[in-house]
C-alpha cells in the first residue's frame, strides 16, 4: 500500500490533481464553519439538538454539519443535485430537452447551462425557507436570530445562494482539474468529516462504560463488513452470453465469436436508500412544527 502511495506521488500530473482536489475539499470545509450574519450560534446549537431524526437531520448528514450551524454552505450541494435529476426527468418527456441530449457536446453544455439556472432557482426557494424556519426557532427563552426581519433574510438568503453556487463551481474544477467526481467528492467529504466526533463519542461510551470495548470490536467488524458487502453489490455484474455469427467473406470465414454484456446488478445506487429514508422521516419532521399537539406528538413517538 505504502509503494503504490509513493508510485502515485511518483507522476507529476497525478500529483498535482490530487493535491488540487485536497486544497479545494479544504476550502469547501472552511465554508461549512463560516456562520451566517446574525446568527447566535449557542442558541442553534440548543435548537438544533431536535434535528437529529428528522428529515432536517439526513439534509444535514449531506451538508457535512453546515445546515444544523447555519453555515454559508448551509444547503450544502444538494440544490444541484435536485435540479440535475429534474433535468435528466424532463429529458424524457420534453421533447426540448430530448432534442439537446442527442445534439452532442453542444447539448451537453447547454443541458449544464439551465442546470446552473435550475441551481439558483431551488437553492433561493431552500434559503427562503431555511431563514424562515430560523426565525421561528428558539431556545432556552431566546432566538435564534439576533435581529429577525427582512434585513435578515436578504442577506441570508444572498450568503446561501453564493454558498451553493461556489460549491457547485469547486465541484467542477474537481471534475475538471482534479481528480473527477467532484460532486460526489463533497458530499462525501462532509460525511466523513463527522468520524472524530464519532469516535470521541465513542471512547465516551467506554470510559463511562456504558459499551465494552468488546462491543465496540464487534461493531466496527459489523461495519466493516457491510461497507465490504455494499462494495461488492456495486461493483457486481451480470454477463449476459452474446454469440456472433458467422459470415464467409471469400474463403475467409469472421465472426462466431462469443463475448458478453456486462449487467450492473445495482444500477440506481443509493438513491433509493436515500428517497426512503426521507419519506420514513416526513411524519416526525412534520411533528416539530406542531410541538404544542398531543396528536402530533403522538405521530411523533409512534
């Protein structure tokens, strides 16, 4: 493992991308600890203890933390993602967009164009939202928001929206100049940035012996071996037998030879995962609004 690292260092261009990708994934990570203006960060801190089984919770996980702080990168990449799957729907049903995937690379950039558009468009109505949602909030007898009012969301809306956009731009420059998959590469980096609180959480729990350490070598082998059991899913196919025919081409004879296509066993990855968790977290996030409801509470426990 050691001499493949010093291989992959060992070629220039190689090297630079991935240093290139680190520093922009860096950059992204400032972003998601840069708080909005006007927000009291100890206050949200409190409220937003309740975020944790909601549907504000998952958006937080793919916002690297940024949402339940009240980041610049609050919405995290998520806006993009949205409208790159309502483009890619329209696609077949709109004859528009039917015609620009098959006209090439022009219809790619243009298809990339109004996804841009699209971007803006949902990330202002998230924003908007979002700094209603934050007024109403309160916590120990005091507000979120220093100062709550139109002001307030103007500029909040403003930071969230140039948020989404700037991390849209990094995850370009990845695909571009870095190592590819830049999208991918930021919502995974915001994922992973929760492990060193995860696992001071977890030696917590071993010093106040409320887990064994016995425990705990059993959960990472679970762990370990459903990260092992997802890989291989992903990466398994199905080879389906395809025999070509012969043809006599003079006293020569082609063909007849055998080969197969490859099947991806997954072939929608794990957006289903991700769309079914959000609907199982509709009702308890529903729940929050209406803290006042024995009817809504009870929705809640159950």
């Amino acid at each position: 493992m050691i001499e493949r690292i010093k291989n992959i260092f060992s070629i220039p261009e190689l090297r630079k991308r991935i240093l290139f990708t680190l520093a922009i994934l860096i950059a992204v990570r400032t972003g998601a600890h840069i708080p909005l203006p006007g927000i009291d960060s100890e206050t949200l801190a409190l409220a937003a203890q309740s975020f944790q089984n909601t549907l504000f919770g998952l958006y937080d996980l793919f916002a690297g933390g940024a949402f339940q702080k009240a980041t610049l990168f609050a919405l995290g990449i998520m806006p993009y993602i949205s409208a790159s799957i309502v483009i890619q729907l329209m696609g077949t049903v709109v004859p528009y967009f039917q015609r620009l995937q098959k006209e090439g690379e022009a219809g790619r950039k243009k298809i990339t164009q109004i996804t841009r558009y699209g971007t803006v468009l949902i990330a202002t109505m998230q924003a908007y939202g979002v700094t209603v949602f934050l007024q109403s909030m309160t916590a120990a007898g005091r507000s979120v928001v220093f100062n709550p009012g139109p002001g307030f969301q103007f500029v909040a809306i403003i930071s969230m929206v140039t948020g989404v956009i700037l991390m849209m731009w990094l995850g370009e420059r990845i695909t571009e100049r870095g190592i590819g998959n830049g999208i991918s590469l930021i919502i995974m980096i915001g994922i992973v940035s929760r492990i060193p609180n995860v696992i001071v959480s977890e030696i917590t729990l071993i010093q106040e012996e409320v887990r064994g350490l016995l425990s705990e070598i059993i959960l990472l082998g679970i762990m370990f071996a459903i990260i092992a059991f997802v890989v291989l899913i992903t990466q398994g196919t199905r080879k389906i037998p395809v025999q070509y025919a012969k043809r006599v081409v003079g006293r020569k004879i082609y063909g007849g030879q055998s080969t197969h296509i490859p099947l991806r066993v997954n072939t929608s990855g794990v957006m289903p995962i991700i769309f079914a968790q959000s609907l199982m977290f509709i009702p308890s996030t529903v729940a929050t609004f209406f803290s006042d409801s024995p009817f809504m509470q009870s929705v809640m426990r159950w």
